[in-house]
C-alpha cells in the first residue's frame, strides 16, 4: 500500500501546482499606497488607451512580494510585484512589463490559461487512475512510470501554450508601447537584466529537456524584439522625466517601508539629501521607533514642497502611529483636502480624528471615512473606522453593516452574513443602506456557497 499512498501523494502535489496558478491574489499580499498607485495609473494609461481597453475598466494592483514578478489573474487586473518596481531602473522598464501584461488581457490568455490547466489536469488523473490500478496490481514500477508519463504530458501541454502566449503578448506589449509613443529600450534593457539573472542562476537551453519554461529564452525575446522596437518611430522618444522623477521617489518610499531599516539606511544614508534618500530615511527612522529622527526628514522633504500630499501623509502618518493623533490633524487634513479626500488618505485622517478621542471629531470623521468609503469601498480600514463612529454614537445598525463591508472583503463570510443581517433588521426598509445590507448578506452567502461546492 505504501506505493499507492506515495503515487497520491505525488499526483496532488502536480495537480495542485497546477492550480496554483490561477488562485485569486489573497487580500492581505496587496499592497496599498496613495501615491503609488497615481504613478501606476498614470504610467499604465497610455498603454491602456493604445491596447484599445477601457481606462476605467483596468487596474494595476500592487503585490508585497520581493521576487521579480508581474501578471494577470482574472477581469482587467494587471498584479506588479513590489520586488519588479525596485528591480527596474527607470520608468520606461515598468512601462514595458505593463505593456506586455496588457497583452495578455487583450488576448484573453486568462480564460484560457485556465481551458489549458483543466485540460493538463485531466491528463493527470487519467495517468493517476492508471498508475493506482498497476499499483493495486503490484507493479509499482509501472505504476510510477504512468504517472510520470501523464505528468510530463500535462506539463508538456501547459507550458508549451504558455510558451506561444508569452512570445505573442511580448508582440502585443511592443505595439501598445510604439501606439502610446514610448520607447521601448525600457523594455528591452528588463529581458536583458532576466537573461543576466538566468545566466546567474546557471540555467542553460537544455535545462530540462528545454521545454520546461514558463516563457521564451529571454535571449530570444530580447532579439526578437530588438528587431521589431529599434525600426519603430517611438524609438528614439525620451523618457518621461516628470515620471522618472516620481518614479525615483516611489522606488526609495517602498524601499524604506518593506526593507529593514539598516538596510535601508545603508542604501540611503544621511550624506544623501536627495529627496528619494529623505523620503526612504523617514520610513526606516519610523520603523525604528525614531520618531524625531524620522520627523525630521518629512520636515525637510516639506520645505521644499509644502504642498505635496503625500509628505503631509508621511508626516501625519509618524505623527498619528506615535501617539501623537492631535498634532497630526492639521498634515492630513490638508493632504486629504488636496487630493480631494483621496480614500486611502482621508482613510488614515478619519482614524486620527477618532484617535483623539475627542468627540467633538466624530462628526468630521464620518464625513471624512463616509466620502472615502464612496469612492473606494475596497477599503476595509476605512469601512472599519466608520463603524467605531457610528457604534460611538448609538447606530448599532449601521454599525454592523460597516462590519460586515469589511467582514466581506476580509473573507470572514461567516461573520459578515451574521453582520449584515443583522444591519438589515434594524435600518429603515427600503433605504439605501438597508438595500445595501442585502447586496452584502447574498456575496457573503454565495462566497460560502462555493466553499462548500469546492470541499
């Protein structure tokens, strides 16, 4: 028996590897930034509106994860690794990578991608039933020899289609780049930072009988493409130096946030004066409990530009998670009022209000976490910020429906059916949020729903 348990063991691992790839992103791996995002958004929509795709209807996502990654998993969302944005060096490589995944929404490679993983699936369990029944009839050599055939015909099947999408999307990404008038030497100088990691790496062309790649060599791609981007019109465009610029500064702020505080000092330390070196300087003395320290640059960094938003949410920010709630107010309301009440930002002001424990605030809180929520409802910090004003004054109703809004998008369908039920019970019949109680009790109810199909 020990064969058989082995074979099952061993077929779940390949159908769940699988599988893998088309889990939907888990709530708590993004990463969400104000002004990371507006880069994002103005980075990607040129590409967007020379992809022919509707600029509403796309979203570029930020992921906390270190490796050097992006992708597309389901609607009209691309997903960029935070370890992509501080490989790159200059804003035309992201655009190139944006460009790219793009392509693989206009295609529709992810509908696909999944016909071609149930089909690899299906490969497997054939060779699995085969291998369990030379199994039970003792031959485990035959056995495992079934299940390996299977196994690298599903393999084979999958990655050679993944293969053809990837060197099509590359073709997609050049001519979306050349329509939106972007160079694309990014592009091109990103394959050539992959080919060098792989040559680190010691991979080589017949590493694994050389079908199994998830993508084309980047040596190939690169010369493919070299051929296609060098003839275009766009080639010779210069990069965009107001979103360099911005691009710098987003790059040292995400340094300084994810990286160890050392190490970030070490890769900026206090003899640059450069705003990305101040900025990422501010995030680590934060992290290390050096509140003055950290003060001190988001000083700096506002003298010479008072009116950045996001320096008056950096220094709202050390303010109000030191303690310090009153003093941060006057920052992140002015940061809030600037990017008029962006929902991230008026998010973490509607927090400092309540912070204060003054009650005088609750009524600027709600106005604030209310217009937030409106424009933002994936927010669940907001939507749970919200809830403690209105619990504080009595409305235990729609207290439980800002529950169960972030109960939802925290996956707790449980509690947020309990939640929304409840809510639903006691807000007026027929108003706005007593519909929208229901909305939130029937997602909640076919989420569980599918937990229970999938079991």
């Amino acid at each position: 028996m020990r064969p058989t348990r082995s074979l099952f063991a061993f077929a779940a691992a390949t159908l769940a590897s699988l599988a893998l790839a088309v889990q939907p992103v888990a709530a708590q791996q993004i990463l969400r930034d104000a002004e990371t995002e507006a880069l994002l958004h103005d980075m990607a929509e040129p590409l967007i509106e020379a992809s022919e795709l509707e600029p509403g209807n796309v979203e570029i996502v930020l992921i906390n994860d270190p490796s050097i990654n992006a992708f597309v998993a389901g609607g009209q969302a691309v997903y960029i690794h935070a370890g992509l944005l501080n490989a790159a060096e200059n804003v035309g490589e992201v655009q190139g990578v944006i460009a790219h995944e793009l392509g693989h929404i206009t295609a529709g490679h992810v509908t696909r991608f999944e016909e071609r993983t149930r089909q690899a699936q299906g490969i497997t369990i054939l060779s699995l039933l085969l291998g369990v029944g030379a199994a039970l009839a003792g031959a485990g050599d035959a056995a495992m020899g079934a299940l390996l055939a299977g196994q690298q015909a599903a393999m084979g099947s999958f990655l050679s289609f993944n293969r053809n999408q990837e060197a099509a999307t590359d073709l997609a990404g050049a001519r979306y780049l050349s329509g939106a008038g972007i160079s694309g030497r990014g592009m091109l100088t990103f394959f050539n930072r992959l080919r060098d990691l792989e040559i680190r790496r010691g991979y080589s062309r017949l590493d694994d009988g050389g079908y199994l790649r998830t993508h084309p060599l980047p040596g190939d791609r690169i010369q493919t493409l070299r051929l296609l981007l060098e003839e275009d019109p766009a080639w010779g465009n210069p990069d965009d130096a107001a979103l360099q610029a911005r691009f710098v500064a987003v790059q040292a702020k995400l340094y300084g946030y994810l990286a160890e505080p050392r190490r970030t000092l070490q890769q900026y330390p206090t003899s640059d004066t450069s705003t990305p070196a101040r900025y990422a300087r501010a995030y680590a003395y934060h992290k290390d409990a050096q509140v003055e320290a950290a003060l001190a640059e988001a000083d700096a960094l506002l003298a010479g530009d008072p009116d950045n938003p996001y320096f008056l949410e950096l220094k709202g920010q050390i303010l109000l998670e030191s303690g310090r709630p009153e003093e941060a107010l006057a920052s992140l309301r002015k940061a809030s009022e600037i990017t008029r009440n962006h929902p991230l930002i008026a998010g973490m002001f509607g927090h400092a209000l309540i912070a204060t424990e003054d009650e005088a605030n609750h009524a600027e809180a709600e106005n604030v976490l209310r217009a937030a929520v409106a424009r933002d409802r994936l927010n669940p910090f907001a939507w749970y910020q919200l809830g403690v004003v209105y619990a504080a004054r009595g409305d235990i109703p729609r207290a439980r429906l800002a529950s169960a809004e972030q109960q939802v998008m925290t996956r707790r369908y449980p509690e947020a059916l309990r939640s929304a039920q409840a809510a639903e019970a006691g807000l007026p019949v027929g108003s706005p949020d007593w519909i929208r109680a229901q909305d939130v009790a029937l997602e909640a109810r076919a989420a569980l729903e599918r937990i229970r199909d999938s079991r």
